[in-house]
C-alpha cells in the first residue's frame, strides 16, 4: 500500500516534469504564455508617460568594462572594407513608408544636431552596463523624411549574419519609441567613435527596452505599416527565436 | 476529535494557485539566472568581481558550469527566452492572486481576525518557542486558530518578503525603471534588485520548506483536508 502511493506519487512528478518539458515546446501554450508580455506592453503604454526618460548616469558611474554582446565583429569582406577606410562612402538609408527616402553619410549624420546621455544597458541576460552615446535622434530623422500615416513600425536592417542559418539581424520598434527623446542613432561611446565591437558605424539606444532591441550595425532604417513579412514575422532576429517583441521588462 | 471549518473557499483557492504560481517561478527563474550565472551590487556589472555565484562544477560534457542544473529549471533545458515567457505570464498569476486574496483578507476581516496576534498569544510567545521545538502542537480550543509564530511567520510572507520580491523584479524593467525611478534608488540600483530578487527567493524556499515541515509533523492529511475542504479536525485536550 505504503509503495503503491510512494510510486504513484513519484509517477505524478514525473508526469508533471516531462508535462513542462512538452508544454513548453507546444505552440499554443508559448502563446498563451505571450498574453504576459502583451499585458506588459499594454499597461506600460498606458501608465508610463510617453516621453518619461530613462534615468541619466554621471560620467563618474561609467562602467569600466562594456560588455559587447552578440556579433562583436563581422568577416564580411565588404564590411571590413568600410571599416579600413572608416566607413568613406557608407551611407545610411532611411526609407519605407515615408515621402522622401534618405541617404546620409556619416559625416551628414554626425553634422546633425545630437544628443548626448550616459545610460544603462540591461542585457535579457541579467547584467547592466553604463556608457556613454552620442548620436542623431531617430525622431528628427524620420520628421525629415516625412512619415507617412500609415507607418506603425519602424525597422532596423544590419549588416550582421547570425547563427548556423546565417540570418540577419533586425529588429522593430513602435512609433512611441521611435519618437522618444533618448531612442538615438548613436555613432560615439564614451567620447570615441562607436567601436566595431559595439555596432560600428550606427547602433540604436531603445534606452526602456532591453539590449536585444538596440540593434547594432545598422544599415538601413524601414518605415512599415506591420512586420508580419519579415524575417518570421515577430519584428525580429531574436523574436524570431521565441523572445517578446517588447522588451521593456 | 471535532471538525471545524476552518479556511474560506477565497483562501483555498489562491493557495493552490500561489503553490503553483511559485513553483513556476521559481524554476523559470533558475532558467533566468542561468543566462547570466552570477549576482552583483549596484547599479551595474562589475564582472571581475561579482557578489555571488554559484560553486563551479562538471556538466555532463565537461565543462564547467556555477549554472543551476537544468533538471530544477524550466523548460528543463537552456532556452533563457521560453523562460522568461513562463515567468512574465505566471508573474501576472501570482500578482492577481495576491491582489485578490488581500483584497478578501481585508474586507472579510480575515487578517485582522485571524493572522494579527492577540495580545496573550504575543505574552506567552517564550512558551510556544519551546512547544514548537518540542514538536508539541496546541490541542483543543487553543487548535482552532493559529499558533503566534504561525502568525508571525505568514504575515512576514504576506506582507514583506513577498511585496519585496515583486517590487525588486518590477526594479529589473527598465521600463518602470523610468517610471518609478525612486523605487530602483530604495532597491540600490538594478544590480542589487536583481541580487535581492534571488535573495527573497531562496527565502520563500526556506519558508516553503519549514511551512511543509511543519504541516506534515502537524498532521499531513487534517492540515491537506483543510486546505482542500475547509475542514479542520480539532484534538480534544486530555487533561493528564
């Protein structure tokens, strides 16, 4: 008798073990599990002004080490030609939905008007790092290209491949974000131009999102009206591998 | 031996669901922790010199590890973003949960009536130290509420450990993080909301295991009863 429980009790563990092993993997429970990172975003629209900024940082509270995270360089052939010639001839691209499609250079970006902010990056991983950038307010961009109203999302194209697929990295925002005061193109960390290992020439700072949505080496920025054609279709490299496309927590 | 009745179907019901509640988040929290296994202080990485972590030891292939073993994590393999899915929606669960059994609690009068101690029950709290260290258990009229350190013991769950786990894994957005930014400064930074959020975990273990402890030797099936039926079977006291 004594056994009989002991066993069914210990088959009922086990049961529940290998029920989260093949739950986890099911895809109506990864959505259902989804409804938590909608209700996130939803409530945080709601109740976090749309213009609050992230805290600010001292130079004194610069960490020593930034951890760079992800591609920290890129073999490309036609990348590390730009790098030798520090990025002569690159150009930015600003297009989609939006009326006059933009080239800039580097040189353009840097002679627009900039923001400077000491902020902290927090990795989904669990650690922050403080630093320094400098760069162009994606807002300004965009109000020089004229969005159009139908634009709900805005994308970032970059120049790095990743994982055995050789994807490309991307990633998408919503227009709150994109609009925000501190959401910059950045080309300066800590006083010097913006490294390799960091994103080099362009990485966007979400600075209310977590590091994922930062994307680096960005090439071309894409007004859309949804992203549902991209990629998997979650907004981006790493939604597409099962993170929340809102990653403000 | 006397049934009474002794928990409202309110409190039943958000035990169960807190039960499981936190058993996911805990597993999934490991998951977490794993992604990046080791704790700092602050309001950044210092990455040479962390607060804590883990011992180091082999995994299966060889490598070394101060991670969590997968077989407690959930899912019960490396996927840091299933994880954080698991964890974010029954963090929502729990929140809810809670929200309303303090609702309940307090407009049923539960709290006030049953968890504060009574003034001769804080008087005589020497003595029950030394009952409950010899595994002797109140009987009788003296049965149908709980015992003070009982008490004591729930209340500081249900109202420090466990508004401070929330608060510290709400300090670990960095969206409410430029919404409430006061809250981060009392946590000490983002670093230390981090540390402390796994600190008050390992404290709801400890809770949970002395909790389970104390409800087999206090009588597993009457104590299980009543948390499932409501039903509590009181031990006449034998006056010897």
């Amino acid at each position: 008798m004594k056994t009989d429980r002991r066993r069914f009790l210990a088959s009922i563990a086990a049961l529940g073990l290998a029920g989260c092993e093949a739950l986890s993997t099911q895809d109506w429970v990864l959505k259902l599990l989804g409804v938590g990172e909608w209700l996130n975003y939803r409530l945080h629209r709601l109740l976090i002004p749309d213009g609050k900024l992230a805290r600010e940082y001292g130079e004194a509270d610069i960490s020593p080490w930034f951890k760079p995270n992800g591609a920290d360089d890129i073999p490309d052939p036609d990348y590390q030609a730009l790098v030798k010639r520090n990025f002569e001839g690159w150009k930015l691209e600003i297009g989609g939905l939006v009326e006059k499609p933009l080239q800039l250079s580097l040189a353009e970006l840097r002679a627009l008007p900039s923001r400077t902010q000491i902020t902290r990056h927090d990795c989904v991983e669990g650690w922050s790092c403080i630093g320094k950038w400098q760069g162009v307010p994606l807002g300004a961009l965009l109000k020089q290209a004229g969005l159009s109203p139908k634009a709900n999302f805005i994308v970032f194209h970059c120049a790095d491949l990743h994982g055995s697929d050789q994807a490309p990295y991307y990633e998408s925002i919503d227009l709150v974000d994109a609009f925000h005061p501190q959401t910059i193109l950045a080309y300066q960390m800590n006083g010097q131009p913006l490294p390799v290992a960091h994103g080099a020439p362009l990485r966007l700072r979400v600075e209310r999102q977590l590091g994922y949505k930062m994307a680096k080496y960005v090439m071309k920025v894409e007004a859309v009206e949804s992203f549902a054609e991209l990629g998997e279709g979650k907004g981006g490299y790493w939604e597409d591998r099962g993170y929340d496309w809102y990653a403000g927590i | 031996m006397a049934l009474v009745f002794r928990h409202s179907a309110v409190v039943r019901v958000t035990h169960w669901v807190n039960v499981l509640c936190l058993v996911v988040l805990l597993m999934s929290g490991m998951q977490i922790y794993n992604a990046h296994a080791a704790l700092y202080w602050g309001k950044d990485s210092h990455f040479e010199t962390p607060l804590f972590q883990l011992p180091a030891r082999q995994t299966e292939d060889g490598e070394e590890t101060r991670a969590f073993p997968y077989w407690l994590t959930l899912p019960g393999y490396h996927d840091l973003a299933t994880g954080r899915r698991w964890h974010l929606f029954f963090a929502w669960v729990f929140v809810l949960n809670g929200l309303v059994y303090l609702a309940s609690g307090i407009a049923s009068g539960h709290f006030r009536r049953d968890l504060v101690p009574t003034r001769p029950q804080l008087r005589h709290i020497g003595a029950s130290i030394v009952e409950h260290l010899r595994f002797r258990f109140p009987k009788g009229e003296e049965a149908k509420q709980y015992n003070v350190l009982q008490k004591i013991a729930y209340l500081k769950v249900i109202f420090l450990l466990l508004p401070i786990i929330v608060l510290a894994g709400f300090n670990m957005s960095p969206a409410l993080n430029a919404a409430f930014p006061w809250l981060l400064e009392l946590f000490g930074g983002r670093q230390s909301a981090r540390t402390i959020h796994f600190v008050a975990a390992n404290f709801i273990v400890l809770f949970f295991l002395v909790h389970v402890a104390m409800v087999i030797v206090s009588g597993l099936w009457n104590n299980l009863r009543s948390m499932i039926t409501g039903r509590y079977a009181i031990e006449e006291k034998r006056e010897d």
